[in-house]
C-alpha cells in the first residue's frame, strides 16, 4: 500500500492539547538567541574559514556557490530493483521539505555546508507514526559528535548561545543524517575543501589588501620626505612631525587626493620609491592564488573568469568536465546517503539519486552511451538496462 503518512495526523503539541497538530524543528527555538563568538583567522576553525574564504573572497564565494546551486538543481530520481517511482512519499517530502523551503533550496543548504565545513546535517520532523513530514538542515558549525565507548557516534549536540539541544543517535532509526567528506586524519568530521586551500586563500586575500591600499594612495608607490634643517640638523621638532603627518593624511593621501602636487618648505625634499620586481608581481600572485582555490574546489579556472593558461580547449568542455568530475560524484553520494536514511524510516529500500539523463551539459555523453548499449547485440535487456542505470523489467512487462 503506498504510503500516506503524509496525510495523517501530525505529532500534538505537549504543551496544549488543543492543537491540531505541531509539528517544528527540535532546533528551532535556538536559532534566535545566535551570537557571533568563534575564535581568529589563524586556527582555521570552520567559521573563520567561512568569513575569510568564502564571505570575505569572490572566488571561494563563486566556486562554492556555482558547485551548490548545480548540484542542487539536478534532478532526482527514485527507484528500487523493480521499480521507478513517478510519485512515492519520499519524492514528495524531497520536492516540500519543509514550509520555508523547496528541493533546491534544501540541497543548496546541504551541499553549502558541506562544502564549507566538511560536514553537513538534516533533522528530521516526524509524526507520531515516527514517519518523516518534515526536512532541515542544521547549520554544520553548531553541530558537535558525541562519540560512545566504542568511537561510533551515539548522540548529536546542537549548540547555539551556550544552550544545547541532544540527538540521541543510539536508536535503529538516527534522528539526523551526518553527510561528511572523507577527513584521513578524524574520525568524526570531515575535511572542507577550504581547509586544503587556506594558504592560497590568504594570500588572495593579502593580494587584495595591498591593491586597496595603492589605491588609497593614489595608485602611486611610496616615496620618503627627507628634511635637512638649519646648520645640518636632520632631527624635526615632535610639533614639526606631527603637523607634516597630519597634513599627508588630509592632502596627498586617498582616491580623491590623486595628482594633487607637493608643496615643501624649506628643508622638506620628497624622494620617491618605485616598484620593486615583487611588488610588480602581485597581480600574478592573486591569480595564482585564485587558480590553487578553483582546484581545491575542483572547479575549472575557465568557468570563474580567472586569467591564465586555458586548460580546457573550450567553454563546454570544461562545463562537462565541471559536471563530470565536481557535482556529479558529490550528489550522487549525498543523495545516496539520503535517500539510505529516510529508507530507514520508512521501511523499504528504496534508492535516491540523479537522473543523468536529464543533465544538458551530459547531453551528447548520454545519447552516445544509449547508442552504444542499444547496438550490443551480445547484452540482453536486463543487462542493457543495468548498465544505463535502470531498474530490472518486472516478469509480467517483460513480454516472456
């Protein structure tokens, strides 16, 4: 009988009887005590990672972001060994997780976090049937793993303002599904793509830095002010020094200072400094910088608008191999692991996964492989369909 928990009743509220049904995250009311509070750039925990690499540098921002929307919008297919299902419970909880959020926007969450934390996490609503209605992601930095005595995990804390809120994870059916990359050195959490490229992320962001800084003054390098006073003296008065800095800073510093010409007193010679040859390479550091980034993401230079060497011999090829090599592996595990954990609660197997079929960069792949597998006269169709990812044809359709 197909499923229709999604209809039934919904969990009461304990605290009034009255209610229909109330069903909310179980992290929800911490949300709005959140404060700011995680330590300095140079630990490389996960938040200052996010503000320095992905808030605070265009091209963790953009490689992050075009790698979670492309993921997210790939469409989703269920199936088991028999079937593929057009309509099913769980395709309907993916499509309306929740009610602030559709499939894209859920996913889009997930993969964000996973990227840039390494870890990702959804609760699930249940009813009192203890059958899924609702889907969150949990935001990765609050999360923390409660391993048990023998290093599996047993319980999730989520921490928000020094308030805590547990998972019991001990049960057959876990509350929260951890979704992680691989971390060869934790047993727990896994390793962010911005973790391996923090150093390249740093030295962008010191790149852009130094440019702003040129700017303000002037786009010009620096130079020195030398003063020779009366009978050779070369020390100036604490009142003299002052006055000078201070006139530096109003007059000749700034955009809006530009070509505004000197004038010295007597004694005051400017000397000015040019480019060494490390500050005439800056620029190549920045863009080096930024590839190192892309790669880390996996993330094809050509698709950020980074200049150098085109390894890609054009546009399309690098968006197919964008797919091929980048989103395509990460949501065919995170959808996998999914679509395993709500199979658990709902008691069947059933498999969650991306329709490549339905991919346009994949397109001409996937009309050359159906080809292929179609002139295979030496294959039956149960073994053409498992190879183009089908399910097997039931007995009574297979025409024996």
């Amino acid at each position: 009988m197909v499923f229709d928990f999604l209809r039934g009743n919904r969990n009461e509220d304990a605290a009034s009887a009255t209610a229909p049904e109330a069903k909310a995250s179980a992290t929800g009311p911490l949300v709005a005590y959140a404060t700011a509070g995680r330590v300095a750039w140079t630990p490389r925990d996960s938040g200052s990672l996010t503000r320095q690499g992905f808030s605070g540098n265009p091209v963790g921002f953009r490689a992050v972001k075009l790698i979670a929307e492309a993921a997210a919008a790939l469409p989703l297919v269920l199936q088991d060994d028999c079937e593929r299902y057009a309509q099913h419970p769980l395709l309907s909880l993916v499509t309306a997780p929740n009610a602030a959020q559709g499939k894209a926007e859920l996913f889009e969450a997930l993969y964000g976090h996973l990227l840039l934390s390494g870890d990702a996490y959804i609760e699930a609503v249940c009813a009192e049937a203890g059958l899924p209605v609702e889907l969150h992601v949990l935001r990765s930095d609050r999360m923390r793993v409660i391993p048990g005595a023998d290093g599996w995990p047993v319980a999730y804390d989520y921490m928000v303002d020094g308030r805590r809120h547990r998972f019991d994870a001990s049960g057959p059916v876990p509350p929260v599904c951890h979704v992680r990359a691989f971390h060869p050195q934790d047993d727990h959490y896994g390793l962010s793509p911005f973790q391996a490229a923090a150093q390249a992320v740093d030295v962008h962001n010191s790149a852009s830095r130094w440019s702003k800084g040129l700017l303000d003054n002037a786009a010009r390098p620096s130079g020195a002010i030398v003063w020779n006073g009366a009978d050779g003296q070369g020390t100036m008065s604490t009142e003299q020094f002052e006055r000078l800095r201070d006139e530096m800073e109003s007059l000749h510093q700034g955009a809006r200072n530009a070509g505004r010409p000197m004038l010295l007193e007597g004694g005051l010679d400017w000397k000015p400094m040019g480019f060494s040859p490390s500050d005439m390479e800056f620029q190549k550091t920045k863009e080096s910088a930024a590839r190192e980034i892309a790669v880390a993401f996996g993330v094809p230079p050509m698709l950020l608008g980074i200049p150098g060497e085109a390894t890609f011999a054009n546009y399309q090829e690098a968006h197919r191999a964008f797919y091929r090599l980048t989103v395509l592996p990460l949501a065919t595990r995170v959808t996998a692991a999914v679509g395993r954990w709500l199979s658990t609660h709902l008691g069947e197997h059933v498999e969650l996964k991306p329709d490549l079929d339905q991919v346009p960069a994949l397109a001409s792949e996937r009309d050359a492989q159906w080809a292929r597998v179609a002139q295979a006269d030496f294959l039956t169709a149960a073994e053409k369909r498992r190879m183009l990812g089908l399910p097997d044809i039931p007995k009574e359709d297979d025409g024996e």
